[in-house]
C-alpha cells in the first residue's frame, strides 16, 4: 500500500548544516564553561578563576573537522592548552564526559584548565600545557609508533594512527618546534599532522605579517608537506567574480593587525576601509554594495579555519596523499564569533555578563537548560545524534577505551651484576656492564631486554651504553649499514641501523631527549606495549630539557633518567659543567623517584627496582644520577629495601651516639676517610650511605602526613635509620651537589645537620684540588665533625 500523501516528511539536514549547528553547540559550550566557572560559581577567594573563550572560538571549526569528520579512533591526538573547554564540549557530545567537570572547570576535582592525561582521564591522549611540548610530542610519539610496530610489539592487531596536534600560532615561537622537526626529519617520521590555528595572536600581542612565509618555508626544508588555508568558499566565491582580484590583493595586503581591528569593529568599518581603497572598483562595489554590514562582515571574516567545508577538505586530500608529515596554517580570527573578536588584547579576555546574555540569545538557549547536549539548535535531536555516532571517532578504539592494557614485563628477581671484588669502578661504567650484560638477552633476561629501549642525544658512548648498543643495534625504519664496519676500519662502535635496532640515537638537544622519554614511556596507554625506555644524558644538561622531563612527569609518563656524569666528575670540564641543583630538582620533580647510588651494589639494586616501579601502578618515572669516579667496591651484603627507601648504614651507630656522618654518591671514600679518623675518638659514629634524599623525604613527608590523618603508628625509613642517635646528635653530611639536599635531615628528629656540598659555580681541575676548593674533601669533613662537636 503506498503511503498517505499527505504525511509530510521533514526533510533531512544535510550534514554539513549539522555539523554547522553542532560548531554552534560548541562555541556555546565552551563559552559558558569559562563564564559558568568565573560568575555563576561561587568565588571563594577574589581570584580570577580565567579561562580563554577567545582561544577557543578561535578554532572551533578546525575542532570540529578534526573530531566530527577526519579522526578516527586510532589516532592520538594533542590539543592546544587553551582550547582545553573545546575538547571537554566534543567529548560531552560523543557522550564521554560529563555535566559535572564541566561545572567545576578549573575547580579540584572538575575539568583541568588545560587538557591532562592523569587528571581528565584517558579520552585525554598528550597533556598539554606548556606551550610548544605537546605538538612536538606527536612527532616522538609517532616515531615510538613505528618502533612498536616495527617491533611486533603491542597491539599489532589495530590500525596505526596518526599522529596530531591541534596547535597554537604562538607555539611555533618556542625554539624545542625546530628542535623537534630537525629530530623528525632524520628520523623520517611519518603519520604526523599540525594543525595551527593562525588567529595572529598570542597572548599580548598581534604577530608579524611576513614571519608565516618564513615558517612555511622551514617546514618545506624538513620534509613537510605544507597546506595553508587562507580563505573560505564564500571569500573564494567573491574572488572569482569581477573585481574579485582586487579585493583579494586588498586582504592579502591587509597587515595582520589591522585586519584584526576591522575584525573587532565590524561591517560599517569594513566597509569604509574597503571602499576607502577601493571604491572605484565597479566589481567591488557589486560585491559590497547589496550587503548588509552584518553579511559583509560575516564576508570578510570567512577565513580558512573558520570554514569547516574547506579545512575537511583539505585534510582529507592531505590523507590521500598517505603518510607524509603535513602541517596545515589555517587561517583564523581569535574569539570568532564573539563580541571581542580580533581584539589584540581578548587572550584572557572573558564575555561579560551582558554580552553572555546576549550571547544566548544569539545561541537560543534556555535559562537553566545550558548545559543541555542540543540545546537551541535548529535540527531535531535524532539526527544530531545519528550525525555524532556516525562520525569515524565516535567508535571505540578497543572495549576498553582509548588507553589500552598492556602486560607487565617480567623483571628478574636480580641483575646481571659484573665482578665487584677487588676492583675500582664508577656507578657509570657499572651501568653500562649491567646494561651490556642484559643485552645479550638470555635466559631470564631475554623478555627484560627485548623492552628495554635506550636513547642518548649524542651521549651514548661517553654515558656507556656503547656496549648495549653493539649488543641491540640502533633504531632506523630503514636498514643502514655501518660504513666502518663493512669496511673493515677498527672502532669499539658497531652501530648497523635497523628497524629492529633497540637504541633511538638523537642529535644533542636534551628537550627532544624528554620528550622522547615522555612518548615512550606512554606506549603501555597508547599503543598496548610495554617499553622500558632509559635515556642517558651528562647530568647538568638535565636543566635544558628541565620543561620537557617535568612535561613528560606530569603525564605520568614511565621511563628511566640516567644522568652522567655528574657534579665535580666532570671536573676538568669546568664551571658550568658541574651539576650543582640536579639532586634538588630529584627531590622536587613530582613523579620522578631520584637516585644516587654510591657503589654498583646499590645500583644493581635500584637499577632493578627502576624497571619493577617503571610498571607499577603506584610507580613512576625513575632517575639515577651517576658519577664516572671510580671507586673500591666493598665486599658487602646491602638490604635492597633500604636501598630503594632511600639510605642505609654503612656502619650503624651505637646506640645514643653523638654524632654520624652520612654520604651520597662519589663522595663516599672521603666520608669514609673522616669517618675512621673520628671513630678512634668517637667509637659510636655511625656512616650514612643515603641513595636517595628524594625518597627519604618523600617518605617522611607521607608519614607526617599519615599520623596527622590519625595514623599514630606510621614512621619512615629516616626516622626509623635516625633513631638510634642521641636526641641532639650531629649529622655531618656530604654529597657533590647543592648542600640543602641534606640540610632537612635535621629537622626528622631534632638533630644538628652541618651540611657540605658545592653551592658555587665549579672551577676545572681534579678531583682532589676541587674537592678542597668545594669543602667536600675528608679534612673538611672531619673539621666539620669537629665544629659539631664541640657546637660551634
Ligand atoms: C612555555 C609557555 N610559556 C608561556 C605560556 C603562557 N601562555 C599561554 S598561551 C600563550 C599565548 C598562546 O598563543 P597561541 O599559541 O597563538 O594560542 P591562541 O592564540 O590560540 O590562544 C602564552 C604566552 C605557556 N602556557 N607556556
Ligand atoms: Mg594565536
């Protein structure tokens, strides 16, 4: 039977009207998020809570074609910081986030300012944060990709992704970009996208008209594919008609800040500009003439990367075109389609109430129904919804989500530990034979190894990961010979790359070291394997990459610092080589469990514990600070637990004992020296051997925490390895770094610290001559032993 005549079918909306209203959707959301969170929530303390609504309008339509049209679920991608309430709104509409955080914006406990993979949960692929990390991260993380892959590791059986960032134009202004494109290129990494919202503006200010041509040149020379999209089909569409040259040439010469103040006034300035120069232009004037100033506005604002239509479609050309790294300026204006659009100063710029009152009026939404999913917009919510599941990203990547599971690795119950007895060595070169020894891959240590990736920037010989190296082979995605080699020319290195090599060799920029770091150490979440990447770098370039290492932390990323050498060993090197703050920055870095073994005894241990705690789900990030002084091993059984908790007695003190002295790292013989010295007048001194200030500390802290939350019991390794001396005892200690990483211990159980350890720029010279200079040599110690004493 055919159908009644009369009843009328609504006509579909087409989806580019959908996706239209669900940009609208959008711009609202991530408005009123920011104006929710600064006037409706309460505020407790007068600060102003902020937010970036201009940042946001700025590239919602670049979000939108991303999200709703081109992503696929294997994908990871990182979003600019600001755009951070954009991300929540898409995640909201696929229905993976909820009302709540986003009432509690920059609230504890609600969503984060600025997307975060610990604390808004795993829809989050890279934190980002400090500007320019997260889009070079995309570049190391599509690198890990190909190594996993190329491995046979993880989970093989999905579909690699691509590798996106959604990034800033102020972002390109941080140099670690260049650091990170260079690494990119000799990597030839593949599968990576940038995508930069070029609204012209940073934070204070409108950026220089010609810096762009320059830029897109740079990605040209790396190998990138560069795509700018600079106007929109109905900008195009006017161009094409007669006179259009003209108004074409008119905004491609328009400086970046006047366009943006025309922006921010509006149609009848527009106008008056436009006409002003070009108003004998018969073509001109029919283009502008009919319109209102409200449609000629709406005209010449229609950039690049606010046209949804012609940003898909370049991304999808730029698909076809396969795996070539692919950077995409799309022209924007900052606070598109808001009252401060183009404004130079609309950065932190936040809607007034008035203006959100109009806003929503604009929008069509509802007192009281602002968070609803579909609120004011014009289509019926079955097909906004069919439009959203239908969308490639909308399906699940794996049941589980978007962060995979992915197996432990097996570490065995101890390492391969060289012959000690009798012998001098350097907890360095001690790494290195652990290392080399694993390398070999057999027996128990075959799964430990075949996980373990290294990487040095330019550093991997003098950090000894040279014979590791030889062992494993170095990473390439193609197979490269080693020229020497097949040459027959004598060298200690044999470095064949290959796509099953398991060391990343990097130029010398430490960022791209962290972030490296930082990508590999996520690969459990993103990818279903389990590396256990360890990077080695000379300990006072810790401090150049600082941003990056404290990046990758915050993302909880997994993955094992190797500093050396550090402090005076790197004596005839000379002042700014001597690492004065690195074992202050271990204790401070949240997510980083700091070591500083003394002898390979220990480091065997905490190099074990690194590879157990780099998989725990209570673990972390771990850092060994080493040194190249070679040193007596001692024939000695340590207690491992006492180790990992940060220190042990190398001689226990007698119970009630005056006065100790403790010592970290290479320092240990001088600690020793005084400490026999001593012992004939003060037979109850004990000797400290502290491996890690961080984690004594860290567990003193907790344990204060615990007994003030009710716990009475609770006590800490310091408290419990102090106990045994007197109540107002002494403590002597030493280590080559700042002298404040000891000067707490003191406060544990009310005792005396005279703490000694370098704190000014280092002289060259040897070890004995600066070690006096530094007051770290034994003499100083036993003075300082005396002074206590005696309570000068
Ligand atoms: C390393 C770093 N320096 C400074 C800041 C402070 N800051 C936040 S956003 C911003 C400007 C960002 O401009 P852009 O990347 O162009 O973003 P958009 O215009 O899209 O807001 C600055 C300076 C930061 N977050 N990180
Ligand atoms: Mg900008």
């Amino acid at each position: 039977m055919n159908k009644p005549l009369t009843m009328a079918v609504a006509p579909a909306t087409s989806r580019e009207e959908l996706l239209r209203q669900l940009e609208r959707k959008l711009l609202w959301l991530s408005g009123w998020m920011v104006h929710h969170a600064n006037h409706i929530r309460p505020n407790r303390d007068g600060l102003k809570v902020g937010g970036h609504q201009a940042s946001c309008a700025s590239c919602i339509s670049i979000m939108a074609a991303v999200y709703f049209e081109i992503a696929r679920p294997q994908d990871r991608i990182a979003v600019k910081p600001h755009a951070g309430p954009v991300f929540h709104a898409i995640n909201y509409l696929f229905g993976r986030q909820e009302v709540a955080p986003m009432e509690g914006l920059r609230a504890l406990g609600g969503a984060q300012s600025y997307p975060s993979r610990v604390k808004d949960g795993p829809e989050v692929d890279f934190s980002t944060g400090s500007v320019g990390l997260g889009v070079a991260m995309t570049s190391f993380s599509a690198l890990i990709q190909d190594y996993v892959r190329l491995h046979g590791l993880g989970r093989t059986d999905l579909p690699a992704g691509r590798h996106i960032a959604i990034a800033g134009d102020a972002e390109l202004d941080e140099g670690n970009i260049y650091e990170a494109l260079l690494e990119g290129w000799k990597h030839d990494v593949r599968d990576v996208w940038w995508i930069i919202d070029y609204n012209r503006q940073s934070l204070d200010s409108v950026v220089p008209d010609r810096l762009f041509g320059r830029i897109e040149g740079l990605f040209r020379d790396m190998g990138w594919n560069v795509v700018t999209l600079k106007y929109g089909r109905k900008l195009e569409a006017a161009f094409a008609r007669a006179g259009g040259d003209g108004l074409r040439r008119w905004i491609d010469d328009c400086p970046n800040s006047l366009y943006s103040a025309l922006t921010f006034q509006g149609g009848a300035a527009w106008r008056q500009a436009i006409l002003a120069d070009l108003g004998r232009s018969a073509g001109v004037r029919a283009i502008v003439d009919p319109l209102s100033d409200d449609e000629l506005a709406t005209l010449m604002t229609n950039l690049g990367g606010h046209d949804t239509e012609t940003m898909i479609e370049a991304l999808r050309e730029a698909d076809a075109l396969g795996d070539q790294p692919t950077c995409f300026i799309a022209y924007t204006i900052k606070g598109m389609g808001l009252p401060f659009a183009g404004h130079k100063d609309n950065h932190a710029g936040l809607m007034t109430k008035e203006q959100m009152g109009l806003f929503r009026q604009e929008m069509r939404i509802r007192q009281g129904h602002e968070w609803d999913r579909f609120e004011g917009l014009a289509a019926p919510e079955s097909e906004l919804q069919a439009f959203l599941d239908s969308c490639p990203f909308a399906a699940k990547l794996t049941p589980e989500g978007r962060a995979l599971a992915s197996p432990l690795i097996a570490v065995p119950a101890t390492l391969p530990v060289p012959k000690l007895a009798g012998r001098k060595m350097s907890t360095q070169s001690g790494f290195g034979d652990i290392l080399a020894e694993i390398g070999r891959g057999q027996g128990a240590y075959a799964e430990l190894a075949a996980h373990i990736l290294t990487t040095s920037p330019d550093v991997t010989v003098s950090t000894n990961l040279g014979p590791w190296v030889n062992r494993r082979g170095v990473f390439d995605r193609h197979t490269r010979n080693d020229v020497f080699r097949d040459s027959k020319l004598a060298s200690a290195q044999r470095w064949g790359m290959s796509p099953k090599g398991q060391h990343i060799e990097l130029g010398i920029a430490e960022q791209n070291l962290f972030l490296l770091l930082g990508a590999a150490g996520l690969t459990h979440a993103l990818t279903g394997a389990r590396l256990l990447p360890i990077g080695t770098v000379y300990d006072p370039f810790v401090n150049r990459g600082l941003d990056a290492l404290i990046y990758a932390c915050y993302q909880d990323a997994r993955f094992l610092l190797v500093s050396t050498p550090s402090g005076l060993s790197l004596a005839p090197e000379g002042g700014q080589h001597q690492s004065i703050n690195t074992p202050l920055i271990g204790m401070a870095a949240d997510r980083l469990a700091s070591f500083e073994p003394s002898h390979v005894d220990e480091l065997a241990i905490l190099l074990r514990h690194a590879f157990a705690h780099m998989q725990a789900p209570d673990g972390s990030a771990v850092w060994l600070r080493l040194s190249t002084r070679q040193l007596d091993q001692p024939p000695r059984e340590v207690d491992p637990a006492s180790v990992i908790a940060g220190g042990h007695w190398a001689v226990p003190p007698a119970a009630g004992a005056r006065i100790a002295i403790g010592y970290q790292g290479p320092v240990a013989p001088e600690a020793a020296a005084a400490f026999a010295e001593l012992r004939a007048e003060e037979p109850g001194v004990g000797l400290l051997a502290i491996t890690s200030p961080d984690r004594l500390h860290a567990g003193w802290l907790a344990a204060m925490r615990a007994r003030r939350g009710g716990n009475r019991p609770a006590v800490s390794h310091v408290e419990r390895l102090l106990a045994p001396l007197a109540p107002g005892a002494a403590l002597v200690t030493v280590l080559d770094g700042h002298p404040a990483t000891h000067a707490w211990l003191g406060a544990v159980r009310g005792q005396r610290v005279i703490p000694l350890g370098p704190d000014h720029f280092g002289q060259s010279g040897d070890i004995p001559d600066l070690y006096r200079e530094y007051g770290i040599d034994s003499d100083t110690v036993l003075d300082a032993c005396a002074q206590a004493l005696i309570g000068v």
